[in-house]
C-alpha cells in the first residue's frame, strides 16, 4: 500500500467510525459510543512521616544527588490461588534491570524489605479517615493492611502496603450523583527517572509517603463530567488543609471504555486539564478497536486457522538491503520482515489523531520486547522508511499475496524472539476486540500501551501487619472536625456574590477558611475578598515569582494591617506583588517602596479646579464624560490607599459641574 493510499484509508476509517474532535463532539456522539468511565484519585498527605517507617515525607532531591544506588531484579510469584498476575509475567519478559538511587536523608532498610514495617503513621490515618468521612463513605470497623504487587520496578519490595479504609459513599456533582467504591491508604511509589531499552531507574524519595486513593463507580457518561467528578475529589481532599500540592502531589488514574469495549486505565494523569481530551480519545480508540475486529471478521479470517510468517534480512541479501536496513544491520542488529495474510488496510487504520494501529504495535514492542523506537516500518507507513520497489521485493521474497500486510522491525539479536511474540500477540487480540490495559497520557490527549491491566491475583494479606481496629468513639472524633461539603462551598460563594469565574480557583487553593477569617476579623465583605484572590492575587501569582516564606497567613495580615491603619482597601492589589516576592519585608516599608503618602480627600482635590481649567483649555469638543476621566487618571494615583475610588469620581463631579 502507497503512502497516498495509506493516509486515504486512516482518513477513510477516521470516519467509518465517526470520529469527531474533541471541541466539537456533543453528548449524543459518546451516548453513540456508550461512553463510561470511572476514576482513581491518588492524594499525598501532608504528614511528617512516611507510612511504614519514620523517614521524613516530602523532602525530595535532584536526579543527581545520591548516595548509594541498588540493582534489582523482579520475578512473579504465585498468588493465594496458584496463579500468576497478568502484568508481573508481562513485566518479567522485559528482563529489566531496575537501578534505585536512594539518599540517606529519607531512605532506610524498610523500603527494600530488609526491616518489617513499623506501625502505620497515625497522623496519616487520621487524615485519610477524615477525608473518607468528607465522602460519605461508611468506614471499616477494622483496618487491613495487604500487599500488592508491583512488578514495574516502582516499589523496590515487588509489593505496595494498601488498606480499604471506607467503602460506598457518593459524590454530589452539578446534576448528578457520583458513587464512590473506596478508598484506600498507601504508600506511595518511585519517582522514574529513565526508562531505556532494559534499564530502568527511580527516585526513592517519594517512595513510602502516605497516599490515598479515592475510587469511583463508571458513573461518568461525558468526558466534561468525567473532569467536573476529578475536580470535585482534588477540592474535597484540599478542603482539609492536610495534603500535599504541587506537581505529582495528586494524580488520577482514568478508566474508560466504550460500548463493547473494555476497561482500559490511563495512568497517572497529572493535570485534571488533560482529562477530557484523553478519556474522549481512547473511547474512540476502543471503537476504532472495535472496527477493526469487525473488518477482520468480515474477511473471513478465523483466529485459530491464522498465521503470520516471518524471514530475517541479513548481508546474503543484497537486493533486499535498502540503505536504512543496511544501516540497522551495521549497527549489529537484526532485521526481521513479517508478513500477515489478509490484514491489509489494518496497520494504517485510525485509532486516535496521528495514530494509526501500526503504533499499538510499535509501542509494545518498546514497552516489551525493550527495543527503542522508532523500531520498525510497514508497508503502510504514512512517513515511509523504504521505497515503493523495496517494499514490493520484501513482499515477494515474503512470498505475500495481495491482501497481505507488511511490518520489518529491527533490534538486538537477544530481543528479536520476544518482538516476534508481542507482535503475534498484538495482532491477535484485535481479532478480539479491545485487550485491557494501562496506558501513559501525553499532553496532547493520546495515549501509548504502558503495561497489561493488573488483576485481582496481585492482592494478599500481609503477614507482618496487625489489623488495626477502629472505635466508634474514635470516628465520631474524627467527624467533628470536618469542613463543609464542596457542594456547599459553592451554594456559599454563590451567596455571598464572589464571580463564579474565581470559584475553581478559590477551591483549588483551598482560600474559602482564608476568606472567612479576614472578613469574620476584619469587617470586609465576602465578595471583596473572594474577588480580591480570585482575580487579583490569581493573576499575582502567575506573573511574580514566589519566595519560600510566602504563605497565605501574610494575605491575612496584610489585610489586617490595611484596617489598623485606617487605609483604603484598594491598595492591597499594589501592596500584593511586593509582599509575594519580598514576604520578610515590612508592610509600611512596602508601602515607602510603592510611593504611597498618607493624604485625606481635600488634599487630593486641591489641583482638581486647575487642571479642569488645562483640560478646558487644551480640549475645546470634549466627549461627554471625557472631561471626568481625564481628571481621574490625573490625581487617581495619589487617592490609592487614602479613598475610595467611587467617592473620588462624586468629589470631581461635584467640583466640576
């Protein structure tokens, strides 16, 4: 197949499934698809300690700075039921060497099983029963801690420590109700650092700090709810004051699948931004999935009679050897061409945008066989590595007939018989459909095959952790002390009148308790305030760069400064910027440092009479309304501070008429 031919079938089959962009798709395109998708919210704590261990949390290095590496080696074990975990066999034919850079400062032999865990950090289940609470969810009389195995390398024991702390609660979004599953407490996993060929290597100093994990029922049906459902977690868990921030603090695994499809998981998405474009193309990279098993069906191919052959290119065959595969072979590696009977028109066929289903079988061989891309061609290729008439001999000496399809990939000798199988085993799973998975999100909104979905057979108890029961009395405790519903944040900034545009904002951030000290102690109103961080220290904050003993107990102290001293509420947006970079300073030095004077209102109004006069002067038609405007840019400055601006504009008025 041509390039022109191959771009023509992408475009061809982009649209035999109906495929719409993002922007313009409408909730009867995913009612079409049956959209559904669930979440799984993962939230650091903000506690001193790690879970299992006393090592600090939240003290973290720069990828160079170490002081001991540890190799290891990861091998499947049998489950309680004598099987083995889908993703542990998967991630043991990698044959990966997985490096561990630890630094003394927040490192100890529990993270590499060589001391059983201490008890869990109480400060972290208070919290996590706290938020469970916030949920509505009913909390377990008795906490059970159980391993779960991680055979990607991220936890260096093979296993992550995980108990359920609260089941079947609920969500109340816009227009519906959300029900939770759980949620758990863990610890957390590696920072990955590099992932080449066979050599992996992680951050420890993330490893163990205490997260939670919110899980939801597939109640979402439209990506925008989907998103609206991760925002609403990400402020409940903030309301608390008690979790981390900041890049990698929070993530969410995505759950997706379409009518006929499967449960595919994006991992680890880490902007709630990324949400609907990502859940939007990997339903329709199921449908596409779906198409594709229907193509193939419709062929007459059966799964049991199929059969893909393979021949390798060596340095006997010159009138194979392309410059690009006589390249490949210089580099000491092998060449293989596989053909694949009847599957013409599949490798090109649309999966998401740029995407065509030659890359599922790209990435897998990158993710499994540990071979780098770009690793292999086609004979569909869009941006074709080998000419029309090098293709057409691989095919003859293929000995492939019309209907057929091509792939030649490359690698080193020791990974070829493992490509040869991720390859075979590709292609038939699209004889059924849509294989589960877990897949890594790109900023764009695609995604590539990251591991096979884990299973149930990856749970056991562990034998070195007590349960751990949990009072009436101690949970009533806990109750006591919670904010209020994120729903009823919202009914309250709608009350109070603050613009619906700072809402998400001021519920990321957390400000609602700041709002309601500074008004409660000060006297300002709710809608001031609220605008006032919304607005004006939102855009502060993205222009100014931040020094390390900001917080926001300043904000609260400046405006109690500004009332002490009898000051005009407006200069806080002047006084603001100095504060954020320079917090150690003082406020009457920030104030010399903006060129404010204290004046009172006739002060101000003195020079009003004669500079009417000069714009009189200098404006003989002037606008209606011109005349005061000008008048206010002229003397507005010396009034920031001293008064309002409202009763500065009556005060020209009254003079000039």
């Amino acid at each position: 197949m041509k390039q022109a031919e191959a771009l023509k079938n992408y475009k061809a089959t982009r649209k035999a499934i109906g495929y719409v962009e993002r922007q313009k798709a409408k909730p009867s395109d995913y009612k079409r698809i049956g959209f559904k998708s669930g979440l799984e919210v993962h939230q650091q704590l903000k506690t001193k300690s790690k879970l299992f261990c006393r090592c600090p949390a939240g003290i973290y290095h720069s990828d160079d700075d170490f002081d001991a590496e540890v190799i290891r080696h990861m091998r499947p074990t049998l489950s309680e039921l004598g099987e083995y975990d889908g993703t542990a066999l998967m991630e043991f034919k990698t044959r990966k060497n997985i490096t561990y850079r630890l630094n003394n400062q927040n490192a100890c032999t529990y993270e590499v099983d060589d001391t059983p865990p201490f008890h869990i950090d109480p400060e972290a289940l208070e919290i996590a029963i706290e938020i469970s609470l916030l949920s509505k969810l009913n909390i377990v009389g008795e906490v059970h801690i159980t391993r779960k195995q991680y055979l990607d390398g991220s936890i260096p024991t093979g296993f992550q420590r995980t108990a359920i702390l609260g089941v079947e609660g609920e969500l109340q979004l816009k227009n519906k109700k959300v029900r939770l599953i759980q949620l758990s407490i863990e610890e957390d996993s590696c920072r990955e650092i590099s992932d080449i060929g066979h050599e992996r290597i992680y951050k420890t100093d993330r490893l163990g700090m205490p997260l939670i994990e919110t899980v939801t029922h597939p109640d979402m049906t439209t990506p925008d709810e989907l998103a609206e459902a991760a925002e609403y977690i990400r402020f409940l868990n903030r309301s608390t004051g008690k979790v981390r921030t900041g890049m990698g603090a929070g993530r969410e695994d995505v759950n997706v699948s379409c009518a006929g499809g499967s449960r595919v998981e994006i991992k680890g998405v880490a902007h709630n931004k990324w949400i609907p474009e990502l859940s939007h193309n990997e339903a329709f990279r199921q449908w596409a999935l779906l198409h594709i098993k229907k193509l193939i069906h419709e062929r007459g191919i059966q799964l049991n009679k199929w059969k893909m052959s393979h021949k390798e290119i060596d340095f006997s065959m010159p009138e194979l050897l392309a410059t690009p595969l006589r390249e490949k072979l210089n580099q000491r590696m092998k060449v293989v061409a596989i053909n694949l009977p009847k599957l013409k028109g599949i490798l090109s066929h649309f999966m998401q945008p740029g995407h065509n289903f030659a890359h599922e079988i790209s990435h897998r061989l990158k993710v499994i066989a540990c071979i780098e891309r770009p690793n292999m061609t086609h004979s569909e290729s869009f941006d074709p590595l080998l000419s029309d008439d090098d293709l057409g001999k691989i095919s003859k000496w293929l000995g492939a007939k019309k209907n057929d399809a091509q792939i030649i990939f490359w690698g080193p000798a020791e990974d070829i018989p493992t490509a040869l199988e991720t390859v075979e085993e590709r292609i038939r799973m699209a004889f059924e459909g849509v294989p589960e998975e877990t897949r890594k999100s790109f900023p764009d909104g695609t995604t590539i095959f990251e591991r096979v979905l884990p299973g149930s057979d990856r749970m056991y108890p562990d034998t070195d952790s007590a349960p751990i029961p949990l009072t009436v009395e101690f949970i009533d405790s806990l109750g006591k002390q919670l904010p209020p519903d994120i729903a009823d944040r919202y009914a309250q900034m709608k009350k109070w009148g603050i613009p619906e545009d700072t809402w998400k904002y001021l519920l990321s951030k957390n400000m609602i308790p700041l709002i309601e000290n500074i008004c409660t102690d000060h006297g300002y109103t709710h809608k001031f305030i609220g605008s006032f961080l919304g607005h004006t220290f939102k855009n502060i904050e993205g222009r100014c760069d931040l020094h390390k003993n900001f917080f926001y107990e300043k904000i609260y102290e400046l405006f109690r400064y500004i009332k002490e001293k009898k000051l005009e509420p407006g200069i806080a947006k002047y006084m603001m910027p100095v504060i954020y970079e320079f917090p150690d300073m003082q406020f009457s030095s920030v104030l010399t440092s903006i060129h404010f004077r204290k004046r009172d209102m006739a002060e101000i109004a003195a020079p009003i009479e004669f500079l009417y006069e000069k714009y009189q002067e200098n404006t003989p038609k002037p606008e209606t309304g011109d005349d005061i405007n000008w008048l206010m840019g002229q003397i507005h400055h010396q009034a920031i501070g001293n008064v309002e601006m409202a009763d500065l504009r009556q005060k020209i008025e009254m003079i000039v008429k």
